[in-house]
C-alpha cells in the first residue's frame, strides 16, 4: 500500500474553516462556545462526504470517526488533534492536525480496499484550556486522568461554571471518565502540528519529529491588600496588590532561567480597576514548563518562597490554587524513530524537538498508548496570535508526512505479532 493523499484538498479546507470560523482578528473556536460547535458543525459536513465510515461523540465531547479496517478486532489506529482555539489564535493550531487526519482518512476511504487495521480520526474537545485554565480536558478525560471534583467549578471571565458549559453542549462532566473506552485496543496515536517555535524555520526544515513534551505545573493565585483612595493614601502605609502582583511576575520570569525552562504569566486582573485607587486585589496565572520534573519542582517552589517574601514586605496575603499539572511525558521510541524516518524520506531532512507546548498527545501518551508527534515549521515561531502563519510547501509536506507515517503504522499494525 502506498498512500496518496490529496495536501492541496487540506490546504484549501483550512483556508475554508479560517474564512468560516476565523478571519483577521484570528480563530474563533473557543472550547464549549457556539462558534466552536458550529465549528465542528462545518467539520462534520466534510465527513458527511467521505463513504464507508461512522462519526460519534464519546462523553467527554471528543468526536470520532471510524474506518474499518479488514480486521476488526485487531486494535486501531488513531489520527487527530483539536480544533478549538485560544481566542484571537491562529488558523493552524490543531486545525492542522485535524484536517491532515481528515486528509489520511479520506485518502484511506478512496483507496478501494478497506485498510488493514481499523483507523479512526479524533478532534479533542478542549484541547487549550483558554476559557478555565485547563488544558487537555477532552483527551485527559480519555486517558482516564480528569478528576471532575478538579474541574468542576473552574470559572471562565464572565463566571460560567465548567460544569454548566460542558452541560449547555450536553457533556456531563461526572459521565466524562466513561470516555477511557475510547482508548482500549489503540495501537498508536499520531498527531501532525505546527512547531510553535523557530528551531525547523532556523535549521531550514518542514518537518521535525517530537521527542515528548514539557511538564506543566499552572496555578491560579490571588493576592488581597487593601484597596484604598489614590490621593490621599501615603505611599508606606499602602497594601498594594498589584505591586506585590508585578514583584511576583518578575520573581516568576527569574525562577525560569535555564535554556528549557518556560514560565508566563498570561491573565492578570485586579479590583476596583479605577484610576483613583489602589488595587485591594489582584488576580492572576502562572504557567511554568520544564522537560525534567525535578527541574520543574525547583521552579514551582523558588517561586513560593518567593511569593511569601513578597506577602511580609507589601503586607498582603497571597493564596496559589493548582489549577493543573502534567508530568513530562517521552513519546515512543519506536514510533519517533520510525517518524524520523519517514519525514526524512519524504521532505528529504528532518529533526528531533522536544515540545514546550502542551498537546492532547501527551494525554494519550500518559494512557500507556504509543504515540508520537510531527512539526510543521511556524513563521517567525508565532503562534496563539492572528499571526500564526507556515507557508504552504511546509504544510503540504506536513500532510504527505503524516499520511506516509500512517500508512507505515497501519501497514505494521496489521502484521501478527513476533
Ligand atoms: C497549548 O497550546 C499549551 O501549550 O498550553
Ligand atoms: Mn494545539
Ligand atoms: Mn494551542
């Protein structure tokens, strides 16, 4: 079997989903919203065109489609990613992953015989956690690693209950645990993406293939002073929350400083927000990233020490809430090399990067399923912005890539064992 895979069809598919469901100010497929759903309306409309297959909706809101391969018992393999978006995001994170699937599939689906082992195509739900600040929610609640009681009272920016938005797209969060079925049998999971940073634009690249992915450790904090009137308040006596705030950022970027380690803080807000007075409260995220646990536990605790030096100088007090954390995950040994392999054949070089940023692979990955990862190059590294761009050789060479690494799997996945 060799694959032929139509990567113009793809190409001009996410052009399609960016004119729909994105445009000059970016994505707008924010998890569990109504232009997500309708989104994902427009996808299953794609599916709708290709025979012989099945789509449905697992309880945590993933949606799945499935070819049948000549051997149904034989296990399957899984092709997929996310389409939801941060807001404002770009037109390629996820979606890439998702319309390169549809694009195996299709080609799978047009091949005249029914692949060897089943396959099926996933489009996680809530992959970027932008609304409550968990990420992976869909895919973790797969990998049998989402505790509702963590999530359940997660509040977006206006105060919607996670729970009450899941319901409004008829997901019951207490049911989601149930989506783990969703697993069983996976002989191996594959992702295509774009890189999200510059080291394939640098070395020259279309396509790396991903060693793993970055532990995360994220937290919600919650500094309280004492809001005051501007004018009148002496400067020593204040209880200014956001100055301890704006201490606590810099102590966060100084806990961040080894080559691999990351840390953002990417929301802050504080109260009353008026220009007459101090901030009594001040709110805000920390997201922190390391590929060594150890490494990533030293980062979470300087930046505690730090923060209860900052509570005794400004005199407020200062609450962490982890909102999620991930250890770092390796992807498969096998399937990386086999990646490498076949993206070298195919776009003639090829690279191996580890992942500072969080994919529902590492959810699978972490369920004992062999996975691993393809980059595209990202223009300028951008992304999470209207920005986010990857010319289209790169992409189209993303596509057959992934289409040939499936092909490979299915292909060895159809063969007995030893
Ligand atoms: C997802 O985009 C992440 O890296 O958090
Ligand atoms: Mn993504
Ligand atoms: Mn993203």
């Amino acid at each position: 079997m060799n694959l032929v895979v139509d990567a113009d069809r793809v190409l001009a598919d996410l052009k399609e989903l960016h004119e729909r469901h994105g445009g000059p100010d970016g994505a707008r497929r924010l998890a569990w919203s109504e232009d997500w759903l309708s989104a994902r309306e427009w996808f299953r409309g794609k599916l709708d065109e290709i025979d012989g297959i099945s789509v449905d909706r697992d309880e945590a809101g993933n949606v799945w489609v499935e070819l049948p391969g000549a051997n149904d018992d034989g296990g399957f393999v899984i092709v997929g990613s996310h389409l939801d978006a941060v807001p404002s995001g770009g037109w390629l994170d996820g979606c890439l992953g998702v319309m390169g699937a549809l694009g195996v599939l299709r080609a799978l689906a047009a091949s005249g015989s029914p692949p060897p082992v089943t396959v099926r195509l996933v489009d996680w739900a809530d992959e970027e956690g932008a609304r409550f600040g968990r990420s992976l929610l869909g895919s973790s609640a797969a990998a049998g690693t989402l505790d509702p009681d963590d999530v359940r009272d997660l509040r977006d920016a206006k105060g919607t209950r996670l729970q009450d938005a899941l319901s409004a797209c008829d997901v019951d969060l207490d049911g989601a645990g149930a989506a783990t079925s969703r697993l069983e049998g996976a002989l191996a999971y594959l992702e295509l993406h774009i890189e999200q940073g510059p080291v394939l634009e640098r070395d020259g690249l279309s396509v790396g293939v991903v060693t793993g992915t970055a532990g995360v450790e994220r937290h919600a904090v919650r500094i309280r002073g004492q809001a005051v009137q501007g004018g009148g308040f002496p400067m020593d006596a204040r209880r200014d929350a956001l100055v301890a705030g704006a201490r606590l950022v810099l102590a966060v970027r100084e806990a961040a400083r080894d080559a691999r380690s990351r840390a953002t803080v990417g929301a802050i807000a504080v109260r009353p927000a008026i220009p007459t007075a101090v901030p009594g409260l001040c709110e805000l995220t920390i997201d922190q990233r390391h590929p060594d646990a150890d490494a990533l536990a030293a980062m979470v605790n300087e930046v505690h020490d730090a923060a209860a030096r900052i509570a005794v100088d400004e005199r407020v007090a200062i609450d962490f809430e982890r909102i999620w954390a991930i250890a770092p995950v390796a992807f498969d040994d096998d399937l990386v090399a086999l990646g490498e392999e076949t993206a070298r054949e195919v776009t003639g070089g090829s690279v191996r990067l580890f992942s500072g940023a969080l994919h529902d692979a590492a959810a699978v990955a972490s369920a004992g399923v062999p996975a691993v990862m393809l980059f595209v190059q990202s223009a300028g590294g951008i992304s999470h912005a209207p920005e986010e761009d990857t010319a289209p050789e790169h992409l189209a060479a993303g596509v057959r890539t992934l289409a040939r690494l499936a092909d490979r799997v299915i292909a060895r996945s159809a063969r007995p064992p030893g």
